[in-house]
C-alpha cells in the first residue's frame, strides 16, 4: 500500500489527497480490511460454503473499492459497503455455479436470504466470525493448516507475517493455508451446522492457540511502522471472550482470556511519545490499564475455582503464562517484581510446552533472578536451534544480559545483529539506538557494506559470485548488516555456521567455508575465518537413485509448480550437473531439438519435456530460465544483471533454494524424514555385472 497523503483534511471528512475526491484510497481499503476482513469472509462464507471461493470473492470487493472509491469516495461505512459487494458477488458465482441444477425460484430465495440486511458489526456478524474460527479448526485440517489458515483468514494477517509468528519461511505458509482450503472444500464442511458441546470442547484448544497467535501478532507486531496494532489485540479478545462463553468449564479459556487482558492492559505504557518500544522494568506503571487488570484477575480467579474442582491435575499453557502476568500486574514497581517465582513459572512452562520460544523466556527470568550470567548460558544453549536461528529476540536477549555483564562490545553486536533481523520498523531504530550506546565514534567498516563491495568485483565470474552471496547473506543475517569488521570475533563465525551449516554435507560446509575465506582474506579478517575448520569428505559414493515409482509421482504431481517439475526432469533426462540446470538463460534454448547450450555443450532432454519447457519460458526472449518465486528487494537485487529476468524483475533460481524445495517435497519419501538431494535425480542404477 502507498502511504498516506499529507494533505489536508477538513470536517468530519479524512485526509483528501489528489483526485475527484482526494481519498488515499489504499490506505482506507487496508484499514478497513485489517479491522473488518474477518466478518466480511464470514458472512460471504454463509452463501459461498466454500473458504477459499469465500476470500475470493472477499478480495474482489477489495478490488472493486480501489477502482470506484476514488471517483466516488470513501463511503459513510465502508465495512457494510465491501460486504455488500462480496455477498452481491458470490450470489453471482452460486448462481454461475449451479445455473444448470436449479430453477429459478430457489435462485430467487438464495439472492433473499444473501441481502445484507444490517451493517458490519451488528445481527448475528460475531456468531459467524465465531463459526468461521471453529471452521478454520475442523478436525479434518492438520494442525499446522489450522494455525495458518485461521492466521488468514481471521487475523487478515499476510503470509509473510503469519511465518515470522510461527517461525516458519513464506512458502511453507502460502502452501499450507492452500491445503487447508482445499481440505474444507474436499469434504464439504458445513459452515451453517451449529456447533454442539462435544464439537466445542474438541475443538477449544485448537482455537485457543490460534487465537492467542493472533493476539500476538497485535502484542508485537512482526512487520510495519508500529509495535502494536490494536485491531488484532481487540480481535483476539473478542473471541477468547465469547470462547470462554460457549465453553465456560474450560480453565484454559478463562486462563487465555486472563493472560490477554493483562497483556492488553499495558499497551498504552509499551510505547513512548514517537512509537518506540518501552521495555517493561521502565514501563511508567500508572498508565497500566487498571479495568483490564481487574477483568483479568477475574478471569484468573475463574480458570482457578475450575481447575481445583476437577481431579488433581497440573495447570495448562495459558494458566501457567496468565500466572506469570499476574506476578508482573501484582508488581507496583520493577524492583517489586518476584522473578524467582516467574522463573519457577517458567520452569513449569518449559516442562509442558518445550518450545525453544518458551526456553528463551525462561533465560530473561532466571537472567533477573539468578543473575545475568545464568540467563545468558541458558540463551547460548539456544543458538544452535534451527527455530531461532533468523529469530530476532535471541541475540536481543542475549544482547541485554552482556550488557548487564559489562561486556559492552559484544552486547552492542548482538543489538545491531538483532535489528538487522527485526522487520518491525520502531523495534529496529530501538535496537539500534542500544547499539549505538556507549559506542566509539569511529567504527570503521561495516559488514553489510563490505559485503556487497566484495560481490561487485569485477574479477568475480557469475557462478562464484552466486556461491559468494548465499554464504555472506547468511553470514549478514548471523551478524548483523552493521556489524563493524574489526569487532567480529572467531566465536561469531563459528557459532553462525554451526547454526546454518551444522547438519550439512562436508561438500557444502567446506563450500561456505571456501566462500568465507575469500572474503575473509580480502576483508583482513583472516584470523577470525580460521574458526572454521574443513571437514573432510566422506568416501566417494555416487547416490543411489530414487525408486521408479517414486520419480514418477513426482515428476508427475501437477499440484507441484511447473518450474519444479521442470527442474526435475531436465536433472533426470538430461544427467547434467544442479548448477549447470539453474545456469540454463531462455537464449540458450534450442526446442526444435529438444536441447539447450550448456557452457561449451549441449543439455538434451526427453521430446516429450519440451512443450513444458515452452510453457516455463513463455513470454520472455532472454534472461534465466528458472526464476524465483517472487521479485527481491531493493537490498537483495543481484549484482549481475544477467541473474534478473528483464520482464517480471525476480532474480535466477539459486540452488539453496531449489535442493530445500526439493527436499521439503521428498520429506515424505525418505524414511529418516530429512528429504533427498537433488543429485538422486541424477543418479542411475548401476548396471549389472557381465
């Protein structure tokens, strides 16, 4: 979205920038769909029952306000105004849809039952938000398409924020949120059935987790110019509150809806005048909202008197967090906090949700009550954990306890290495306002920098500058982009590649390596690149081939993109090497024969290959022919141009990335669960003895 215009406003009217009526349309649109796009998809929903046709047609109402609200204006209420339009326009597609299996009198009644009657937000608007959340957690849905799709579809949340709240990379997301819907659409889940007992309490603690994702996304916003985005706090406790309702002898609603009303009571101390982050001990207490305490207090109160009337049991997730909030709330100063009973909270947590998230937050209790130094060896014990290797309160947290250690050098590298990996705007000009604390005026050269001048030598051929980038990104992201060179110690390095590349190949860790030493040698940090030591390669042995059965499935799985599957195939038919696939420019191929200029020689493949081929370099006269999934950002552009594609902007396809999809996609084959290397395609079976 374009940002918002600085031009005036007058009456009750907004802000009225250039056109007929001067309305950042954009801006309007997305407010009103970040506060309203749950109850618009439910109420949609109820015509379409169908999720995906549901978001579809919800989003084309979005299209259609961008396109007549700039001549018209923003209406009086815009939420009623995108509902209208989504109920009018999936009437429309019901009636395309069924057209030749019903007459024209139910047609008549469907179009009476879809008016919209009512504006958003009043009649039974709430009832279906509620039955669109438990719908999202149907039994029927794995547990990871739940969370993702509820994430969507309730919290209008992006697939890109939904990923960094779960700890999970963008493709992952976008294909589960697919699989949920077509998982509804496949067993034609009703989303009209009332909900009895049995269905609620089977489903509550499905719903209490997302609800309490979409809490957090509001708590701490993952992306954009604010921390906080009250919309989805307000969200998420509207439902946790008519969830404890629907199931009120559940302790863990209440608990849940304790531990989000105590949250929520500080929001208004969390920021300071310009935005910025307010961290909890310097928090001005006073302004801590005292109705949101009490209501929070009561709900503990309640999730308590119900879990001492059943069997002797240990308390849930949300009990033991809410419990650790009321020990912060029950605090009239920092100094009064009791972070020796939050630390044993914690302990308890860890023992019931082992999660590396939880482990971290233990590390900040026990840092207060039992001293930074113990804080921070439980936080190093966490820096080899794949969950949190590209998780930004890990060197934060780390960063604070050096810096209450006196090690001031190192605590303003884990700063600046933590901003560098926070896309939330105010928490990185935060982290980097403690970096620069304390620090010398003159730094010297910076990592970020230093990097992309080492990428542009001339001297540096295609392919080596390929190779170049994936480790320094990953090196930039370890470190952080303003790390100063001379400050880098060995330790780093080490702790870096043992984080990225531990489990690797000795051909791959030995390949980073080799890229770091170049870099190192030039950058003078020889030194500290001696941290890594050579691993040496395994005895030679080609990989066996993939089972007949098994290539066929997936060669010919068409739910698996065209660019993939044509990747696959060229590697199995043609035998040449992953590189020299990737390197393939839509210049270099020659389809009457079937094969393409490969370096000094020629690729070949299979006749029957090429029609898709055709289909993947359809449009486009040169530049790769296997490109990444979306266009990069300003600072992930390639330094040579001839690794972008002229027509859609998106970069070549690098190899990390193509043997991590091929490996997620072969997960399912490989008995230890790991998924296989792209080599497997090349392999064949060895022939027999004459």
């Amino acid at each position: 979205m374009t940002p918002p215009s600085d031009g005036p406003g007058g009456g009750t009217s907004a802000a009225r920038p250039a056109g007929a009526h001067g309305v950042d349309v954009q801006a309007a649109v997305a407010a009103v769909w970040r506060l309203e796009s749950a109850r618009i998809t439910a109420a949609v929903v109820r015509i379409t029952r169908d999720v995906g046709a549901a978001e579809e047609v919800a989003q084309d109402a979005v299209v259609a306000a961008l396109q007549q609200w700039p001549a018209t204006g923003v209406p009086a209420n815009p939420a009623a105004w995108l509902t209208t339009v989504a109920k009018r326009r999936a009437v429309d597609r019901v009636r395309r849809a069924e057209r030749e299996e019903r007459g024209q009198a139910d047609l008549a009644r469907e179009q009476d039952t879809a008016q919209p009657g009512p504006p958003a937000g009043e009649a039974d608007e709430p009832a279906d938000v509620l039955r669109l959340l438990f719908l999202t957690c149907h039994p029927v849905l794995p547990p990871q398409s739940r969370i993702a799709l509820t994430l969507r579809l309730l919290g209008g949340l992006t697939p890109d924020e939904i990923a960094r709240a779960l700890l999970l990379d963008t493709t992952t997301v976008t294909r589960r949120i697919a699989e949920g819907k077509r998982l509804l659409a496949r067993d034609r889940v009703d989303f009209t059935a009332a909900l009895d007992a049995g269905e609620v309490a089977d489903r509550v603690g499905p719903v209490l987790e997302v609800v309490y994702l979409l809490f957090n996304e509001g708590y701490a916003a993952t992306l954009g110019k604010d921390l906080i985005r009250p919309d989805l706090c307000l969200t998420a406790l509207r439902l946790g509150r008519t969830l404890a309702h629907l199931a009120p002898d559940e302790p863990e609603a209440h608990g849940l809806v304790a531990l989000m009303e105590l949250q929520a009571s500080r929001q208004a101390a969390r920021t300071g005048p310009d935005g910025e982050p307010v961290q909890l001990h310097e928090q001005n207490r006073g302004r801590w909202d005292p109705l949101l305490i009490r209501r929070g207090f009561e709900a503990m109160l309640r999730a308590r008197d119900l879990l001492a009337g059943r069997r002797p049991g240990p308390p849930g997730p949300y009990l033991l967090q809410a419990a650790i909030a009321v020990c912060h709330a029950q605090a009239r100063t920092a100094g009064e906090t009791d972070w020796a009973q939050i630390a044993a909270l914690y302990e308890a947590l860890a023992h019931l949700l082992p999660t590396p998230v939880v482990q971290l937050n233990r590390a900040v209790a026990v840092g207060r009550a039992e001293g930074p130094q113990a804080g921070l060896d439980l936080a190093d014990s966490l820096h080899l954990d794949p969950a949190l290797q590209d998780y930004h309160l890990l060197p934060s947290v780390r960063a604070d306890l050096l810096q209450r250690l006196g090690r001031t050098a190192e605590a303003r590298a884990e700063f600046r290495r933590a901003a560098g990996l926070t896309r939330n705007a105010a928490e990185r000009a935060f982290l980097l306002r403690r970096a620069e604390g304390g620090q010398d005026a003159h730094r010297g050269r910076e990592l970020g920098p230093a990097t992309v001048e080492f990428l542009a030598q001339a001297a540096l051929d295609p392919a080596s500058r390929r190779s170049y980038e994936q480790t320094l990104r990953r090196l930039r992201t370890g470190l952080g982009e303003s790390a100063a060179l001379d400050e880098i110690t060995a330790d780093q390095i080490a702790r870096v590649f043992a984080t990225a590349w531990g489990d690797a190949a000795p051909a791959t860790w030995n390949r980073h390596r080799g890229a770091l030493r170049s870099f190192a040698a030039w950058a003078g940090l020889t030194t500290a690149a001696d941290a890594v030591p050579r691993r040496a390669a395994a005895p030679a042995a080609g990989p066996a081939p993939l089972p007949r059965s098994s290539l066929r499935a997936l060669l010919g799985d068409s739910t698996v993109p065209a660019r993939d599957r044509l990747l696959w195939t060229l590697l199995h038919e043609s035998g040449a090497a992953v590189a020299a696939v990737l390197a393939l420019d839509v210049e270099d191929l020659d389809l009457p024969h079937h094969r393409a200029r490969s370096g000094g020689a020629y690729l070949c493949w299979h006749p029957r290959t090429t029609p898709l081929v055709r289909e993947l370099a359809r449009g486009r006269d040169h530049g790769p022919l296997f490109l990444s999934s979306r266009r990069p950002g300003p600072a992930r552009t390639p330094p040579d141009p001839a690794d972008r594609c002229p027509v859609t902007g998106r970069r070549r396809l690098s190899y990390e990335r193509a043997e991590y999809l091929f490996k997620q996609a072969t997960r399912r084959l490989d008995p230890a669960g790991r998924g296989f290397t792209l080599r497997r395609l090349r392999a064949r079976p060895a022939r027999p003895a004459r």
